[in-house]
C-alpha cells in the first residue's frame, strides 16, 4: 500500500516536471499587493492561502520551482536508491544536486537558498529568493545525504560553503548564556527550529572538515532549545528578544525539532544526555497530545482542525526516523501514513492541502503537500526494510 502511494505521488511530481503551486506564493501576481505596504501583502496572501479554489492563474501566479522542494525531492530520491538501488534514482539525485549547485542564492559567503517567491508577515517583507536559514538547512540536509552515498567531493564543498552563511551572514543572537541563530539575514527575534537547523549546518560542516569549529556555538543553541522545553515535554515557536514572551504555537514545528535535535547529535561531538532526555520527553509528547490514536494529526494545539498534510508528513517522518527508540514510534508512522492516504491521497496520485470539517482543500501545492509526503513515504519504506532486516 505504501509503495503503490508513493510511485502514484512521484509520477505526479514527474509529470509536473517538479514546478507547482505554493501556499504563500499569493504575491507572484501581476495585482500589487504590496502597494498596500507589508501588512497588505500579508492579507493577501493570508486570504488566499485559505481560499480552497485555486484562482492563481487569474492572478497570474504561475507555477515554479521551489528550491526547498527540490531539497526535499533530492533527499526523497537518495531514499529510493538506498530502497531499491536503483540506477535512475542516482540519475535522479544527481539532477537535483546539480539543479542546486547552479540555482543557489548569490551575493552571500556561502551556499544558500530561499523561496521562489515574496512573501510576507507582520514583521518583515522578503523578496523571492533571499535566503534563509530553514530553506538552506533543508537542502544541506539532502545534500549530506546525498555525499554520504555518491561521495561527490562537490557536495562536502557546498556544506562547508553553507557554514560560512550562517556563521557570517546570518545574525548570532545573545540570549542570556545561549545563542540563537537568525532566520535570515536581518532577523532579530530567535525561531527555535530555524536556529536548529542552523545547527544542523555547522554540525555537518564540523563532521566533514574534522575540526570542531563551530562545537562551542552548536552547544549554546541546543541549551537555549532544551531551556525553552516545557515540563509536558513541548515547544513553542519563538521567541521574541525585545519582549522577553514566546509565540505559543505548537504544530509540526516540534516534529522539525525532534528529527533537527537527533541529527544534530549524531554528527556533532557535545554532550548528548541531555539532548537524549528531552527528546524523549519530546516525542512522547508529539505522539499523544498533537495526534488522535487513528493517526490524524491536530492543527495547532488546541485547535485540531483542519487536518494539514504538513502536520500528517512530519508525524511520519518524525516517527519512522526514530522508531529506534521504540517500536511504537515505527507502527504508529505507519498509521499515520494509512490515514493520511485514505483521506488525502487524490487518485491522480497528488495530496490534498487540508481536510477540513466540511470540505477538503485539494489545491496540489508542490512543497508544502507533494514533496513532503514523497519524502514522509519514502523515510517510512526505508524505516519498514530496515525493521525487517532486523527481524531476519
């Protein structure tokens, strides 16, 4: 059931030649939202975000290519070929790596990337492809990968590259005794997941370097990240240095957390106790109050509506990459990944944005749905052939 979900959602994604849909891609439009300045821009893109009928072509939003995705797509490729070991996967991933390798963000100290489109919120207005912290993560993370089983002395460059972006470009916030990194050039508030994944960079740059460069500051942003757990084992989203108050937004941010926290310690040399107890704590937490025992994920707690596939991919990917700390974690992926086909899976092979009470969002949005979910499914069968390997 799994495979055949995944090979229905890959030749989706073939067939659309990787460009689609975004839900923040509002501000692609010939209309000027921004002309209304940041917070016209934000609404417009708020409202369309949730409007459930894809009018994009009538704005003029036209499909892309999303960096991110593609990060995604070359970590879900690496997956198949460690499945299958398929030639045309590593044909595949080597695409992707180079598609990556030319289509960086320049002007930088290093590799980096954002998304194809502007976007804005309340506090900040990006044009497209300015880079950030949590887009650069996620492709060095496929890119790691991706040297791990090709050994392309291009990629080990390129991860070495990105350090030099977040140590130089991106801002190192004092937080007390901690340090947070910033989640693109001009930020000034500390986002819990993108300073991880900043981490996360250095952390691998460390590990392909031999040299522990970056160990000091790897270790000050997990101590701020273990501070800002809660006792029921929770995060929040951010918080904000001028008002010393946390945004209390608890979503599949803390499935981001989890994995970033257990990847981190893998490739770094710190002191892993600690880490290991609020991951533990974490995850308990992430299984037993942010989904329903059948597998479909809350929103934001405490709201558990609508059912947002990105809340459904993170759940199977958090679960399947640390079902070693327990079988529950692996059969509890699994059904999440049930649920999720038989309520959101289109038989065009594409999945839907959200299921709501009455209604289902079906807009097939290329990052936040497809790549998410090609990659959810691919860790999940490769989690499954691993437990069986053992087994035998």
């Amino acid at each position: 059931m799994f495979k055949k979900s995944l090979f229905k959602v890959e030749k989706y994604i073939r067939a659309n030649e990787y460009r689609g849909y975004d839900p923040y891609d509002t501000l692609k439009s010939f209309i000027p939202f921004n002309i209304f300045g940041r917070f016209g821009a934000m609404i417009a893109i708020q409202l369309q975000k949730r409007n459930p009928i894809n009018i994009r072509p009538l704005l003029g939003v036209r499909k892309g290519i999303n960096p991110k995705a593609m990060g995604l797509f070359l970590k879900s490729y690496i997956n198949l070929y460690k499945i299958t070991g398929e030639e045309k996967y590593h044909k595949d991933s080597k695409f992707i790596f180079d598609w990556l390798k030319k289509n960086y963000s320049k002007g930088y100290k290093g590799y980096c990337w954002g998304y194809n489109f502007d976007w804005a919120n309340k506090d900040e207005y990006l044009k497209s492809y300015e880079p950030n912290v949590v887009v650069t993560g996620t492709i060095i993370d496929a890119i790691f990968s991706y040297y791990k089983v090709f050994r392309d002395e291009d990629a080990s460059e390129i991860i070495q590259s990105a350090s030099n972006f977040v140590a130089k470009d991106l801002p190192i916030i004092d937080i007390g005794s901690y340090k947070s990194i910033g989640y693109n050039t001009h930020s000034k508030n500390c986002c819990y997941n993108a300073s991880l994944y900043g981490a996360l960079i250095l952390s691998l740059s460390d590990q392909l370097s031999g040299k522990n460069n970056y160990v000091s500051l790897i270790n000050q942003i997990l101590e701020l990240i273990v501070s800002k757990q809660k006792d029921n084992g929770s995060w929040y989203y951010s918080y904000n240095i001028k008002n010393k108050t946390e945004r209390k937004q608890i979503d599949f941010h803390q499935g981001y957390i989890l994995v970033l926290l257990n990847d981190i310690m893998k490739n770094s040399s710190i002191n892993k106790n600690q880490i290991e107890n609020s991951i533990q704590l974490g995850v308990e937490f992430y299984k037993n109050e942010q989904f329903f025992d059948n597998g479909r994920s809350k929103w934001r707690l405490p709201r558990d509506m609508p059912t947002d596939i990105h809340n459904q991919a993170q759940g199977i990917i958090t679960f399947s990459k640390l079902s070693f700390l327990d079988d529950r974690y692996y059969l509890f992926a699994k059904t999440i990944a049930d649920w999720t086909i038989y309520n959101m899976q289109d038989d065009k092979g594409f999945f839907y944005y959200q299921n709501c009470n009455l209604y289902k969002n079906k807009i097939p949005y290329i990052r936040w749905s497809q790549a998410w979910m090609f990659l959810a499914l691919t860790e999940l069968i490769l989690c499954i052939k691993k437990m069986n390997n053992e087994s035998n």
